[in-house]
C-alpha cells in the first residue's frame, strides 16, 4: 500500500532528529509527546512551568524529552529583548514567547505552539521575536489532506493565507503564493497555484478581480505554474476547469489554492476540514526567519505530531 503524504512526512522528519520545542499543556500534548518519542519524530523539547510538568508526565516520559524552564529563562529572555519589546515582563514567562526565544537563538530548530493559545498570539510572537524575511509578510497556510486521491496532488493541497492577513494587497497576494508554492515543494507537491476569486477569467468584473489579477503581474516570472483569476471548482474540477477556463494550464489541476482575504481563506479551510473531513496541518507560518508554527486550538493529538513532523521538515540542515 502506498504511503500518504502524512505518512511521507513524518518518515523523513524520523531521519532528521530536529530539536522541535513544544507549549506544556492537557492530555493531548501528553499523548503527542509519547508518539513523537516512540517514533523518533523529533526531540521533543517541552517549555513551561518545570515543577508542573514534571507533576503531569510519567517518568518515562520524562527521560524522554528536555524541559525549557519558562521561569529559570525569564531573565535571558528580558535581557535578550528589553530594547525591543514594550511592556516586555507581560511576555517573559509566556511560553509561547519562551518558545520563540530558543528557535530565534537557535537552542532548538523550530517550535509548535498555539493549542491553547489563540493564532494572534503565537503570530504576535512570531514576529516580534523572530521576525520576517526582508519584505515578505507573513502568512498563515494548512496543507490539507483528502482521501480522495483525484484532487490535488494525491489528495494534498496547500491553502493560505488562512491565518494572518486580513485583506493582503496585490504584492502581498504574489508573496503569499511565491511562500505557499515553496512549501509545497518542500512536502514533495507539485506547485501548481491558483489565485482564487468569484470571477473566473475576467467572467466578472471590480476591484476584488483586478486586485488579484494586478498580483499576477508581480509573478510574471514565477518558477511554478500560476494563473488566476478563478473560481474553486475551476480550479480543481478538471472538467470544469477546461469548460471554464480552456487555456490555462492551472484550471482543472491546482494544488495550491491562494485565498483573495482571510476571511475566504479561514471559512475555507474550515469548511474542508469539517464539513469535506480533510485532514488539516497548521497554520504554518510561512515569511518568517524560522520554523515557528501554530496549531487550532481544536487539535487533537495527531495534529501536534503532524505539526511537529512538519515543522522537522521546514528546518535548515
């Protein structure tokens, strides 16, 4: 039997053993935690309150991963961004800004936060610890995995932004999908990106449409596939994409689908996710110096682990 993409991923991070830091947290982290370290997905890096998590692990456990002591950090992380934070006590035993401490200095090769934490505050996190790459903003996308192996490449797509941008600009818009067809390619996708819209081909007209044509402008010089604007069953429906849009080479065969604002991209994903039962991984916070990734607050303990593999895979040998 051939191996899902999940299967794939979590194989290739088992090769790297990356140092990954993860938030302490309820049970779900706890039953992470023992599949990452039964299946040398990573080393587990735990970051929070020492005595608390030592009460909550078993001993085995416990052998098993480092513990970042968010209070015995605190004053390494005052002293490391006193000139760059307001109000920087507010943050300094904060894990998920202890987590970004330690990926910002290179203690450990990525981190995964959020699972009881809102996206806002790990994106918050992102930025002010560890930052972007040169003007790139940054954004949010799932890679999302259907059972149904004609969509996409082999069920998978990579959506976004479906997590930080409220309404991207034009270039914007070209950074999100240049971030997103990279990712892709790094889980072994083919980058094949659709600019998603109501409109497809010019078949309606406004401001919404040529915001996303004008970011097609800005790649013209793309090393992937890319075309826009279209509808979603233009994009991914072969039959509907030849019908609708017959000269492009993206209609019909997208695996990457690049949403006009945040609020289609996280309706979108969520209504793949509940309603189509695609399995979702993420956000994955792409334009940023360093793997830092965030979860639903909904994960359960698959997730994390996907998470976590993942995130192995985003880190510089």
């Amino acid at each position: 039997m051939k191996s899902t993409i999940l299967q794939e991923i979590k194989s290739k991070a088992a090769g790297l053993h990356k140092r990954i830091a993860l938030i302490a947290g309820d049970s779900r982290v706890s039953e992470a935690l023992s599949i990452i370290t039964e299946n040398r997905i990573a080393i587990p890096v735990l970051v929070g309150k020492k005595s608390e998590i030592e009460n909550q692990l078993s001993g085995k456990q416990l052998r098993e991963i480092e513990i970042a002591d968010t209070a015995e950090l605190k004053e390494q992380f005052i002293a490391r961004y006193e000139n760059r934070i307001k109000n920087i006590g507010d943050c300094s035993e904060n894990p998920v800004y202890i987590a970004a401490m330690l990926v910002e200095s290179g203690a450990v090769a990525g981190a995964v936060a959020g699972a009881d934490s809102p996206t806002a505050e790990v994106a918050r996190a992102a930025l002010k610890i560890i930052g972007t790459i040169g003007d790139f903003p940054m954004s949010g996308a799932f890679l999302m995995v259907s059972d149904d192996k004609k969509l996409g490449y082999g069920g998978a797509f990579v959506f976004s932004d479906c997590a930080v941008i409220p309404r991207p600009d034009s270039y914007q818009l070209a950074c999100i999908a240049t971030d997103a067809a990279n990712l892709a390619r790094l889980l072994g996708i083919e980058p094949v990106v659709a600019m998603l819209s109501y409109s497809t081909n010019l078949s309606a007209k406004g401001k919404e449409v040529e915001r996303i044509r004008d970011a097609l402008e800005f790649l013209k010089t793309a090393d992937f596939a890319v075309d826009g604007e279209m509808q979603l069953d233009a994009a991914i429906v072969k039959e509907i994409g030849k019908r609708k849009y017959p000269e492009s080479k993206v209609a019909g065969r997208a695996t990457v689908l690049i949403f006009p604002d945040l609020n289609s991209g996280n309706i979108g994903y969520k209504l793949a996710e509940r309603i189509g039962k695609m399995k979702a991984i993420g956000p994955i916070f792409l334009g940023i110096k360093k793997p830092f990734n965030d979860l639903s607050r909904g994960c359960i303990a698959g997730d994390i682990v996907n998470s976590v593999a993942l995130t192995s895979l985003m880190c510089p040998c």
